[in-house]
C-alpha cells in the first residue's frame, strides 16, 4: 500500500529540479537587488553594551565612565600613520563642539599623536592611547579609521568602517536621533 | 540482498571513520596552525589568519597563540572571536539550528537521488 | 578604426543571430524546408567567423597598444611583454566575454561542419538552442560590456601592469577553461533538441560523446592549470582552497564526469536517457550560473572581476529564462523520453548509475556549501562563511566510496553479472589487493584519511590492470596471456583506462602530500639557520636589486637534505608604479615533491630579519600529473575511429 502511494508521489520527482532552481532564483534575485546594502560591514556588537576599554588617558576633559550610561558619544579610531585619518579630521573638527568624541590612537606613538593633534587640531573630549591595538580587537575594529556611535544608555547603536564625510556624520546622526 | 548490505557497510565506516572529529593536539604549534587555518582573515579575499600577512591577521594569530598557551580550548579560542567578528570569522559553520540544513544535506541528498536511482533498477527487497 | 570594426562584426552577428531566430523557429516548428535549412547553415558559418574576427580585433588593438580603447587604457601598458599584452585581452571582464564569444563561434563552426551529413530536422533543433544561447551572450557582451568602447582624450599610458596577472599560467588558464564551458554548450542543445523532437536514441548518445569529451578535457585541464597557478603564484603551498570560484569550475566538472558516464549508458544499453538529458541541462546552467557568480560581486573571493549589479541582473535573467525553460520542457517530454526498461544493479550500467548518484550528491553539497552564506544573509540578514573545513568534512565521504565503486565498475560486465561471477573476475584482483594494503599499513604511518587515500588508489590502480589483464588472457590458465589479444580491445577502453589511471594518481598525490607534509614559519636574517625534520635551510645572503619597475630582494637560501646540497632563491618585489608586492616562491623538485620556500616581508621593520615560510610538499607533482593523465585519457578516448560514426 505505501508503495503504491510512494509510487505516485515520485511521479512528480521529475519536477522536483526546476522546484529548487525556483527556490534557488529567488535568493539570487533577492540578493542582486539588495547588494548595495548588504556591502556594508555590519558590527556583531550592534545594540550591545561598549565592552570594557582598558586603555591610557592621554587627556581629557572627563572620564570615559562619567559619560557611559549618561550621554551618548562618539568613539573615533584614528593614526598618525593613516592618510585617510587626515581627511576625516577636519570632519570631526567641524563636529567637535556639538558631539561628545573620543579619539582612540590605534598603534601609534603618543608623540606622533601629538604632533598629528597640534597640526590637524583636536577634536577630542578624551584622548586615549591603544598602543597594541588589543582594545580596538575587542570592539571588533578591522582598521582605522573607524567610528562607533554610543548612545545615552551605553549601547553601540552604529559602526562605521573608513572615514567619515559630512554627509555620511548627518545621515548617520539623522538615522539615530530617529530611534 | 549481500552486496548491497556489505556495500552500504563499507560505506558507513568511510564517512564515518573520515568524518571522524582531530583529536586535541598536544603540540600547540600544531594547534595554532589548525586553528588559525579554520578562521578567517577579514581584510582579505577569502584567506585564513594562517596563510595572510596582514596586520589583523598577525595580530589575531598573536592572541589565539597566546590564549593556546594560557591553556584555553579551541572553543573558548573561538568564542572569544565570534563575540567580536561575529560567525563570519569561522570557516567552519556552527553545528546549529540555524546550520541544520547546511550539515544534513549531503547525507539527505545521496540518500534521496540513491532512492531515485534505485527506482531505475530492478533491485527488490526481500 | 580596428576597434571599430570589431564591434560592428559584433553588431552584425547579433543581428544575424535575431534572424537565425526567426528562420530557425520557422524551420523546427512550423513548416520544414531543406533550403531553410540550409540558410541556417550559412548564417551559422557567418556569425562564427564574425565572433571570431571581433575577438582577433581586440587582440589586435591589445597588442598595437591601442590606448585609445578604455578596456584596453584599464588593462594594458606599453611595457608589457607580447605574449602579457596578448593576454591581457581576456584578463578583465569585457575581454574575457569577447573570448566566450569567439569560443561559441569556433564550437558553432565545427558543430556546423560535422553535422552536415545528419539528421536535417533534429539539427535544425540544436541550431536553434545553440543560436539562443548565442543571441544572450552576445546581447550581454553589446548592452553592457563593450569592449571597444572609445575613451577620449586618448592617454598616454595604460593602467594595466598587475605584476600578479603576467604569468604564462595565468595566460592560458581563462582560455582553456572557457573552452570547458563554452563546450558544454552543445550537449545541451542537443539534449533540449532531443526534448524537442521527443525521442532520444543510441544514435544521438553516439553524436554528442564527442562534445562531452572535448568540453570534459577543456575542462580538466583548465581547473588543473589553475591550482598549479594559484599554488606556484600565491606562495601558500596549498592547490586548492574551496573559494566559491574554484567551486563554480569544479560543478560543471562533476556533472559533467557524471554525463559522460551516463551517456555511456545511454550509447550502449538505450537507457538512463533522462538523466543524461537533465545532467546537460544542469551542468550547463551552473555553467551560467559561475558567470553570474563571478561577474555579479555576489560572494567574495580572491577572482571576483570589477563587480556590477546590472551585470549580474542581466546574467541572472538570461540564466532564469534558459534553464527555466529547459526544466519545463524537461518535465513536459519526461514521459516520452525515458524507457521503462529496469536496470539490472549488479551490472556495468547499474554501477554506472550509482557513480553518477555519487558525483550528483558531491555536486549538491558543494553547491550548497557555497551558496550556503547568501541563504544565510537573505533568511537572517547575518553573515557567516563556508571554508574548507566544512567542504572537506562533508565532501570526501562522499567521493570515497565512489572511487572505490569504479574499480568494480571497471570490471563488471554490462546486462548482467551474479556475484559469483563478479568474484570470481575479481578474486585474483583482491588478493593482490589486501596484501598490498597490509604491506602498507605495516610499514607506514599517518593520519586514516592518509591511509583510505593510498588504499583507494591501490584498489583502483589493480582493478584497471586487472579488467586488462582479464581481457587478454585465454580461458585456459592464469599465466596464459595473449598479448596480440590487446590489439582487439578498442582503443577508447584504453583511454578510459588511463583516464583513470590518472584518477587514481591524481588521489595518491592528493593523500600523501595532504597528510605528510611539512610546514615552517619563523623570522629569520641573514646566516641564520633552521632546522625543518631532515632538512638544514641556511639563509645565505639577501640580495638587493633594482631594476626600471621594481625593487627586489631576493634570498639565497642554501638546503642541506636532498642527496645533494642545492640552493633556492626566493624573491620578493615591489613594484615601483604600483606599489603592489608581489612574491616569486622558490620551489625545488626532488622526484615527485617539492620543496617550497617564501621570502615575506621584513618583520619588525629594518630589523633585516624576514618572514620566511618553508613548505615540503611529498609527491605533490602528482597531483597534477595525475588530473593531466586523466585529460590525456580523454583525449585518446576520442580518436577512436570506430566510435565516432
């Protein structure tokens, strides 16, 4: 008896290919369309706690734990060493009166540090130092630059891989002030 | 029928003595070099950490030889990564529900196109 | 002027491919004429020799240097070498299609050629599939990837000096592949001819044997040329390393393995029609399917080209429209197609059928595994990766027992075998066999997946001398052997024979140099010595050099531990315009293996002590070799006269 039905049930074996290349195009074309989204690096950490930074104060104002939990910020990853770094500071000196930021040096020398602060200026609340880059690891850093968008409960809402331009900073601002 | 039951033996020790899991390598060198070729490198195309140069992939490579000699396993090695790079950073995907499907198809597909073309035949059973 | 011209033949065989179309449908479908048929003809001819002109246009300009052509200004430069500058032409996206085209012209013009004395009306029908598929490349190559476009002002200089892409392995490694792919072209119209027409016989597996060997042996040798490449090139000593476009070229071959076994059956025993014709189809479309994948900048890996979304739409319809159309037709004709005689399992085409669920089942899990990622991010949204690990984890099991089922298809008969029989045939074989593994498994040592490997290797090489020595043997005795016996056995059984001859090689190399290898990586500066298992590697001196494009440092490593002292020298360049680093890995071969050593960067900076990684590599030449031997059996399989009608 359950021959018979298997029997019947495998006369329609012979559609079972074009059935999977059905499936199969769908996430294809689905994909094609979104691919421009898709590119961008996500971080794992989204809607996470900041994971502890264990790093040097060079200078500041305040301490990173007075602003956790209280007021959102900005934590940029930057070198001396790095050439698209340059250009993206003007950016964050353009913000700097508005927006709470914290440099974080990623590899580097703290007086090459200063030199590339005294000439390019100094946008920064705080100013840390990760000189083996360990910390940059822990939030998950692939390079610099990169920039992580910390709200006022602590969490990372936003990670942006390579330098910031104006419009990117007011659409990633916009985006978040939403929420 | 014999043959076929021999066969289907013979069958089940290779997958299984093949798909048999590395036992833990005493030599962490040895370790370190499994390891970091089942990982990948995220600012390459498509490398592992082992076979890249770049400055994240040795700096990476320096914690996973660190944490081998500090005694960690190599899945507290992984965790550590995925909580950090997400799962991307495995080449190898995790055995999960999520996964089910990637893991059981190859057996489930030779199971069924044998089924179809055992149809073709005029093998019966007894 | 010539890129000009090359695009207007281009123009013209696109307009003549849209009135093939319209002369084709007429011919197959509503009202048959010879003179129709032999118009087609013609305009078959026509557009192949325009394909093929356009294609030599491009090279043309290449090779005068023509930096008035933007494809050429992107990939091209004066100072390239000649044969670099030749191909240069299908290193990028454009050109490589341009190639394609020129390759379905050349496969139309001798499908056209051979075909002339055929059945009319069943031709009729391959020429319409073939003209369909030519209509969409060519189409594709015109709305969206013209190679001739014109750039202007025209510069000075061109972009193209890629160090990495100007290798003779390179060179030839897109041509021989293409010519795989584009081959597989014809066993396809074929098979939708076939569903067409609704019948399929001895005679059509006879006629399309051909053009599954030649597309199979492309094929072949364009995958092997590629892992050679990528293993000398990229200096990480591995062959082959699971990136989805390695993936992409090994599908087609596996459907492919598996279509030539099937219509093997189909030829002999009228049977298994149906897979043969689903195999053609499908194979063809992962074909398609590749050429999305790497032209689309849908999965990362070290090929993509330059990626484009509207690129990859076009692919993708073009892909949905033919292959959805096949399967239909697959499932309309199903009924008419296929015999209902059953199989005998114990018999050479009951064996065969089992190979192809093998290398059908391999064919899904790697298709799977690489899609897998893309499944993932459009169900999650989550980003995760398919490696190596998994693909060797699930996809040796599967072609193991395979490998162990085709020495016993090799010496089953067709129709119909008892067990008895088939032992007795085999007896002889089995004994040699089980002592030999014994021997082995007493004397060396290593990792199971080293052994499995070995023993199947073993086992297939005794069943291929065992069918022959079966063959030329009279009834009468074990030793009597009649060696003027060996003249009747057709020719294209000893291409079989050394197809898988090379199978069986091909695995030995892949088994030993897997599992015994020797990998070291340290710092090391000048005089300094390590000490790899038997070997002494002395980095003697580290010379400087500058030439007009680049600063070299090459190392002049003295190794102790082959019979003689011999030494190496790894390079390391960077090139000046670019900047881009490029290493040349020093490799000496001892027999069959390699010894394989990297110079990298210097590491801490100015420190003078360099990264250097050493690789020995035992019997890894017989990887390729054996995959070569195997291309080589196909090649013999084809000359055979008396097969080919």
């Amino acid at each position: 008896m359950i021959k018979k039905e298997i029997g019947s049930f495998l006369k329609y074996i012979k559609l079972s290919p074009i059935i999977l290349f059905l499936i199969l195009s769908y996430f294809l074309f689905w994909k094609i369309k979104n691919i421009q989204n898709t590119k961008e690096l996500q971080s794992v950490l989204l809607n996470q706690d900041l994971p502890k930074l264990e790093l040097e104060y060079v200078d500041s104002k305040f301490t990173l734990n007075s602003l956790l939990g209280k007021k959102p910020f900005i934590i940029n990853f930057f070198a001396s060493w790095c050439a698209p770094c340059r250009e993206e500071h003007t950016v964050l000196e353009k913000y700097s009166k508005d927006l709470i930021i914290i440099g974080i040096a990623y590899k580097d020398d703290i007086n090459n540090v200063k030199k590339f602060l005294s000439e390019l200026g100094d946008p920064y609340d705080i100013l840390m130092l990760d000189s083996n880059g360990r910390a940059a690891i822990d939030l998950g850093l692939y390079g610099v630059p990169e920039t992580y968008f910390i709200d006022s409960k602590g969490k990372i809402k936003y990670r942006q891989v390579g330098p910031l331009t104006v419009k990117k900073l007011e659409n990633i601002l916009k985006s978040l002030k939403v929420n | 029928m014999n043959f076929l039951k021999i066969f289907l033996t013979f069958f089940i020790c290779i997958y299984i003595t093949s798909s048999y899991p590395n036992q833990n390598n005493i030599n962490s060198e040895k370790r370190f070099i499994e390891l970091s070729s089942e990982l990948r490198c995220l600012v390459c195309q498509n490398q592992s950490l082992l076979e890249s140069d770049s400055e994240l992939a040795n700096d990476l490579k320096e914690i996973i030889y660190e944490k081998i000699n500090e005694g960690q396993s190599n899945n507290q090695i992984k965790n550590f990564l995925v909580q950090r790079y997400g799962e991307f950073i495995l080449f190898k995907p995790l055995f999960n529900m999520a996964n089910l499907l990637l893991w059981i198809t190859p057996l489930i597909s030779f199971i069924l196109i044998a089924f179809i073309a055992i149809r073709k035949t005029n093998y019966k059973e007894k | 002027m010539i890129a000009e011209l090359g695009f207007i033949l281009l123009i013209f065989a696109f307009v003549l491919s849209a009135i093939h179309l319209f002369f084709s449908t007429r011919v197959c479908f509503i009202n048959f004429s010879e003179d129709n048929f032999f118009i087609l003809r013609k305009i078959n001819f026509s557009i192949c020799l325009l394909l093929i002109a356009s294609f030599l246009f491009l090279i043309i300009s290449y090779v005068l240097s023509d930096f008035s052509v933007l494809n050429i200004y992107n990939n091209s430069h004066t100072n390239k070498p000649l044969l670099y500058k030749v191909s240069g032409t299908w290193g990028n996206h454009e050109g490589s299609l341009l190639m394609w085209l020129a390759f379905l012209g050349g496969y139309g013009f001798f499908l056209t050629l051979y075909t002339k004395n055929n059945n009319k009306k069943f031709t009729a029908k391959v020429f319409f599939t073939s003209n369909i598929v030519n209509i969409g490349f060519i189409g594709f190559t015109i709305f969206t990837s013209n190679p001739f476009l014109r750039i202007s002002p025209i510069p000075e200089e061109g972009k193209g000096l890629n160090p990495v892409l100007q290798d003779p392995g390179l060179a030839f490694h897109p041509p021989l592949l293409y010519l795989g792919y584009v081959g597989l072209t014809i066993p396809f119209a074929y098979s939708i001819a076939a569903l067409l027409e609704g019948k399929i016989d001895r005679k059509w597996a006879n006629e399309i044997r051909p053009w599954i060997l030649i597309s199979w042996i492309f094929l072949t040798l364009g995958i092997t040329l590629g892992s050679f490449w990528a293993y000398y090139e990229l200096g990480w000593g591995g062959w082959w390393f699971w990136d989805p476009v390695e993936n992409v070229s090994l599908l087609p071959w596996l459907l492919l393995t598996a279509l030539l076994h099937s219509n093997r059956v189909t030829e002999k025993r009228d049977n298994l029609k149906s897979w043969t014709i689903l195999l053609s189809i499908i194979a063809f479309s992962l074909t398609l399917l590749g050429t999305f994948i790497v032209r689309s900048g849908l999965l990362t890996s070290v090929h993509a080209f330059a990626s484009d979304p509207a690129r990859g739409i076009y692919i993708l319809s073009f892909l949905f429209l033919i292959t959805g159309a096949s399967l239909i037709l697959y499932v309309i004709k199903y009924d008419k197609i296929e015999s209902d005689e059953k199989l005998n399992l114990l018999s050479k085409e009951g064996g065969l059928l089992l190979n192809n669920v093998f290398l059908c089942a391999s064919t899904v899990t790697i298709l799977l595994g690489t899609l897998w990622p893309l499944f993932v991010e459009v169900m999650t949204g989550k980003d995760i990766s398919v490696g190596a690990p998994y693909f060797n984890l699930v996809f040796l099991p599967i072609i193991m027992p395979a490998i162990f089922v085709s020495g016993v298809i090799i010496n089953i008969n067709w129709k119909r075998n008892t067990v008895e029989n088939l032992l007795k045939k085999l007896n002889k074989a089995i004994i040699i066999f089980v002592f030999l593994v014994g021997v082995i498994l007493f004397l060396l040592e290593g990792p199971i997946i080293f052994f499995i490997g070995i023993i199947l290797s073993i086992w297939l090489l005794i069943s291929i001398i065992n069918d022959f020595y079966e063959k030329i043997r009279t009834k009468k005795s074990i030793s009597d052997i009649k060696l003027s016996k060996a003249f009747s056995i057709p020719i294209s059984t000893y291409g079989m024979y050394l197809a898988h001859f090379g199978l069986a090689v091909f695995i030995l190399g892949v088994a030993i140099s897997d599992s015994k290898k020797l990998y070291y990586e340290g710092v090391m500066k000048e005089k300094e010595i390590v000490k790899v298992e038997k070997f002494k590697i002395q980095l003697k001196e580290i010379v400087e050099k500058k030439e007009k494009n680049w600063i070299s440092q090459t190392g002049n490593f003295s190794v102790e531990g082959f019979k003689k002292n011999i030494s190496m020298f790894a390079e390391r360049r960077l090139y000046l315009d670019t900047g881009m680093p490029s290493t040349e890995a020093a490799i000496y071969r001892n027999f069959f293996s390699h010894l394989y050593i990297v110079m990298g960067q210097e590491q801490p900076l100015n420190s003078g002590k360099r990264i250097v990684r050493i690789y020995f590599n035992p019997f890894i030449i017989l990887i390729w070799s054996g995959a070569f031997l195997m291309a080589f059996g196909g090649l013999i399989s084809i000359c055979d006269k008396k097969r080919n009608r």
